[in-house]
C-alpha cells in the first residue's frame, strides 16, 4: 500500500483496529451470558462476587484483544491481499510489527493472570482459547487446511465456558451446551461471510471452503450444520421451556433458510442473508438466555 493510500485515523481507532474490536464485544456478551447463568442457577450472590465478575471479564476482553493482535502480527504477509484487511495498521505501517507483537504477548498474559484469579479451571481454559486460536488455527491450519473454519470454532466456542468456570470450575452440563451453541453456530456463520469473499480468499491462499470446494458444496455443509443446533435447547431445560421454545424456533428458521440455499438463485445474496441471521441469532439466543435465567 502505498503511503498517499494510507486512510487517515487515530492513534485509538488503529488500537481498537489491531485488538480486533468488534469480535471483543461480541465474546464479552457470551462469557458474561456463561458468568451469569453460573451465578443464578448454582444461587450464588453476583454482588457478592463483583471481583470475579470483574476479572473474568477484564481477563477475557484481553486475552481475547491479545490473541486478534497476535493474529494480526502472524497475518501481516497476507492481510494486504484482502480488501477487508488491507487497512489493518500492521498493513498501513501505523503501528510497528514488534510493538504489535510485544502488545500481543502483553495483553494475552495479563488476561490469563487475572481468570487465574478467579478460577485455575478458567485460566486454563483461557489459555486453551489462546493457544488453539493462535498456534492451532492461525499458524498452522488457516493457511493449509479447508477445515480450518472447524479447528477455529474450539476457540470461537470457550467464552461462555470461561465465564462459567470462573463461578462454577465444574461445569455444568448447561455449560458445555453454550460451548456447542457456539461451536456449531460458527462454520454457517464463517461460511456465509466466505462466499462473500471467496475470491479474496483465493488470492490469499487461504483455502476456505467456498474457495476450494465451491458454493454447491459450501450450502450442504451450512445446512447440515444449522441442523446440528436442533436437539441443543432439550439439554437446556434449567432455562425453562419459553427458552426451549425461542431457541427451537430459532433453529429451525435458520435451517429453512439455509435449505433455501439450495434453489437459491443468487448465492451471494443468500449468503448475506445467511450472515445477518447468523448475527441475530446469536445476539437474540444469549440475551434471552439472560433475562429467562432471572424471570
């Protein structure tokens, strides 16, 4: 990229873009929505406990932020192929790679150290999280291996164990179904936002799925992994049975519209659709299992 193509931006939105702020966000609602549940469903008193509550979720924020920037400093080759990373400023050259780097292992072991704080089973999981994240799927499966979207998913899906381990280190069963909530909803959702970018991928070489084995192939995948959803909410029934019925009806309008992929006339379009519902469905399953938890 050359210097006059350099977009201009803060020191702070540079930050906030290196940390990878947005999937942060996204991760504090689930480990916030693991952290709750263990508090109300084991009647544990959460203002009691607002130490915990506040290193599980300081620690997961910055491990969360350190593994995005580590990931973003073993990418640094890559990112200027794609048109949604070329502006990355480990691309742009606003923050140099060995502060990026130093940044990075900074923010991963302060984390870690805090939900040792809480629980040794909570750090462990954060560590797992860290490693499969980092080492797993960023240096040794993004770039060899179409199923790196399903070795990505184990780090995607550890959040909401954490918040939960950090209440509650023998976790539930209710738990673990949070982690295969999140597992299963990640490969429909990833999949969605690489056909809509397939071809950057392509020029990456990074074997996504849509860009190795195409669109028709792709759909199946996505249909058979919305399905995977179907018996979940029936292992949840601490939640009770308005939550079975919301997530039920969730689940199975998301595998109606992923069978629609297969008659689908414009695919980029339906995987937008894919995508946005993928978003709302994650964002509306968590908030609800909140606020059941405490009606």
């Amino acid at each position: 990229m050359n210097k006059t193509d350099v977009p201009e931006t803060s020191a702070m939105k540079d930050f906030l873009a290196l940390i990878k702020i947005g999937i942060v966000n996204s991760n504090l609602i689930t480990v916030f929505t693991g952290m709750w549940l263990a508090f109300i469903l084991n009647d544990i008193p959460f203002l009691s406990n607002l130490d915990t509550m506040a290193f599980t979720l300081i620690g997961s924020a910055l491990i969360i932020a350190g593994s995005a920037s580590l990931n973003n400093y073993i990418d640094r080759d890559i990112d200027p192929l794609m048109e949604r990373t070329k502006t990355r400023p480990t691309v742009t050259g606003k923050i140099s790679y060995s502060k990026v780097l130093i940044l990075g292992l900074a923010l991963v072991f302060a984390g870690s150290a805090l939900l040792f704080m809480t629980t040794f089973t909570a750090g462990v999981i954060g560590v797992i999280g860290i490693v499969s994240y980092v080492v797993i799927y960023t240096m040794w499966s993004k770039r060899r291996h179409v199923s790196n979207t399903i070795v990505g998913s184990v780090s995607g899906a550890v959040p909401p164990l954490i918040g939960w381990a950090a209440v509650d280190p023998t976790l539930d069963v209710l738990a673990w179904m949070l982690f295969l909530i999140m597992f299963i909803w990640q490969p429909p959702h990833f999949y969605a936002l690489a056909m809509k970018r397939a071809d950057e991928y392509g020029k990456a070489g990074i074997p996504m799925l849509p860009t190795v084995k195409g669109f028709a192939v792709t759909k199946r995948h996505m249909f058979v992994w919305t399905l995977f959803l179907l018996p979940l909410p029936f292992f949840m029934t601490e939640l009770g049975t308005a939550f079975i019925i919301l997530a039920t009806v969730l689940n199975i309008g998301w595998v109606v519209l992923a069978a629609t992929g297969f008659k689908a006339k414009d695919d980029l379009k339906w995987a937008k659709y894919m995508f946005i519902y993928s978003l709302q469905y994650l964002t509306i399953i968590f908030v609800s299992m909140v606020i059941v938890a405490v009606i």
